[in-house]
C-alpha cells in the first residue's frame, strides 16, 4: 500500500512541476515578473473587493462541479457519456423557455422550469444510451454526436421564433425576475451554488452507501460479471444515464435562473464546462469526494488566470495551457493503466 500511495504522490508532483515549468516558460515570454503575475493569480481567484473574484471562482465551479458530479455518475458505471454538452444545454434551453411562455405563480412556474430542465438532460442522455443498447451505436460515439443537434436547434430557436429582437444579439428574451436565483445577502453571489452542494453530497452518499450505486459501480467494474450474478444490466444503464443527463440538466437551468438570466446562444458551450467537468472528473480518479475538489481546482486556474492578465500582462490563454499539460497528465494515467490491466491479462492467460 505505501509502494501505491508513494507512486501516486510522485505522480501528483510532477503534474504540478509540469504545471510550474510550462507557467514559468509562458511567462519568461510574455516578459511578465514572476512576482506580479502571482500575486495576479491569488487575488484574480481569491481577492477582489469585498472578495468578488472569489465568489466568481465559487459561481464558475458550482457549474464545473455539477458537471463533474453528472459525468462521474456515468464514469463509474462503466458508461463513457461524452454528451454532457448537449444535455446541459437541452436542460438551459427547456428551462429559459418554459419560464417564459408558461404562466402562473413564479415559485411554481420556477419549480416546474427546473423539474423540465432535468428531464430534458435526462431524456436526451437516455437518447444515446437507447442508440447503444437498441441500435449498436456506442454510447462513447452516440453521446458526443447528440451534442451537436440540440446546439443547433438552441441556435435556432433564439435566433428566430424567441429571439429577444430588441437586444440585438442572438438570445431569448428575460426570464421574469421574479424567478431568478436570490443571492447570498451583499454579494453577487446566487444561491445555485446550494443545488450543486446538494447534487455533490447525494452523488457522494449514492455512490457509497446505496445498494443500486454499489451495483452500478459493479456493473462499471465488469459488466459480464453483473449480468451473470442476475443484475439487470441494461435497466441498471438507462437509469444512470438518466440520472446523468438530469444533473447535467440542473446545471444548465442554474446558469439560466442564477447567472444569465436568458438562454444565450453558445453561453453553456464556450465556457466549457462539460469538458472541464470531465477533466476534473478523470484528474481525481473518479473518486466522488474528490470530484468537487479538482472543480473547484479548475475554476481557480480560470480566474486566476483572468487576474493574471490583469495584474501582469500575462495572457490569460494560460489557463488553457495549464490544462492541456493536465489532459496530458491524465492521459498518461489512464494509458498507463490500461497497459498495466492487458499485462495482467496476458499473465492470466499465460498461467493458465
């Protein structure tokens, strides 16, 4: 167990040395004094007036996490869905426009917005899982491909029959105010962060003290294995992928009522927070106490990174940069397991 740890904690140092060399080298290019840009980073994630870029890191990695949180569920069960994208904007689009067009009192019709957010990202996750149970298409290829249409059909939907014509740019109109997400008293900072709070400690406790997590894990471990113990395999996919999808959903309703306020077009996408969340997700092993951790990471190196161009005139691309390195990381991780796992096969197959 200590030759494990020990490897995992020279693993986990040369990310971050990786991560220091490659910020150190950007750096000496832009020209920019270590000191500064540092100094830049800390308040650009954690300062500010009143500690206004802190809550802007908490409110991009409430987003982040609720992602990382839905791609973690469908992780350990054995399903790669890639197609968080899509079912985060599917749930941002049906909640901005069911709070506009649907009537009555606005606790409920917020209620009732919310509630068909999360069905929408749960039927459109469904969606790709039926394509591979029913169809043959990998869920891998199916869930990434179904990104695209509901992007498309966002697009077109508030650049044309609910467009907010007057604002000039391609997004829907307000929902009413009084729907939107209260803030936390003197800050601006909403209370969707409590959701994702929410949706973290109930995917922590599903996962580990549920039997239907402990047989989705099993059945991520070796599906063969589940089927031949009697588990429901294919039930055991779909509902996962629903409750994927519906987080996801979730998370795209929280930026419509708590920070937006509006269905944009492409205001789910290019932040990209799908794809962090899946980062984040793979960064930690899919350990689901860690997920919100390597969430909240990522946020502070996008915010940071913002402060450092600020303070220092550091292109805040770093940031992105920053990530590659631990794409690469990961990477390596998940290459180096696989290796390992076919060298134990052969071994099996050679004893026997």
């Amino acid at each position: 167990m200590s030759r494990i740890l020990r490897g995992e904690l020279l693993s986990w140092l040369g990310v971050a040395a990786s991560i220091a060399v490659v910020l150190l080298a950007l750096m000496a290019l832009a020209g920019a004094p270590f000191g500064e840009a540092l100094a830049g980073f800390v308040d650009g994630a954690f300062g500010g007036r009143r500690f206004s870029y802190l809550l802007t890191t908490l409110s991009r990695a409430a987003l982040i996490v609720g992602m990382a949180i839905s791609v973690m569920l469908s992780f350990r069960a054995g399903l790669f869905n890639i197609g968080g994208e899509g079912q985060l904007v599917a749930g941002g689009l049906v909640a901005a426009l069911v709070a506009i067009m649907l009537p009555g009192p606005p606790l409920v019709v917020l209620l009732i917005s919310i509630l068909a957010a999360m069905a929408a990202g749960a039927l459109w996750a469904l969606l790709a899982g039926v394509l591979q149970l029913y169809l043959g298409v990998p869920l891998l290829v199916g869930s990434l491909l179904l990104n695209y249409p509901i992007r498309y059909i966002g697009s077109y939907l508030v650049a044309h029959p609910f467009r907010d014509v007057e604002s000039g740019m391609v997004q829907s109109h307000l929902v009413p105010q009084a729907m939107w997400l209260p803030y936390f008293p003197g800050t601006r900072l909403d209370i969707g962060i409590l959701f994702i709070a929410v949706a973290s400690i109930f995917a922590i406790v599903y996962s580990h003290a549920t039997v239907h997590g402990y047989h989705v894990r099993l059945n991520g471990l070796s599906a063969d294995f589940a089927r031949a113990v009697g588990l429901p395999v294919h039930k055991l996919a779909l509902q996962t992928l629903a409750m994927s999808g519906a987080i996801a959903g979730l998370v795209g309703a929280i930026a419509v009522f708590g920070i937006h306020h509006r269905y944009i077009d492409g205001m789910l996408v290019q932040p990209l927070y799908a794809w962090t969340g899946i980062i984040a997700v793979l960064l930690v092993g899919m350990v689901p106490w860690l997920v919100p951790l390597s969430g909240f990471f990522f946020a502070v190196i996008q915010t940071g990174a913002a402060g450092m161009e600020r303070a220092a005139g550091v292109p805040k691309e770093i940031a992105l940069v920053m990530q590659a390195v631990i794409i690469l990381f990961v990477a390596s991780r998940v290459s180096g397991a696989l290796l390992a796992s076919s060298h134990r096969k052969a071994g099996g197959d050679g004893d026997a």
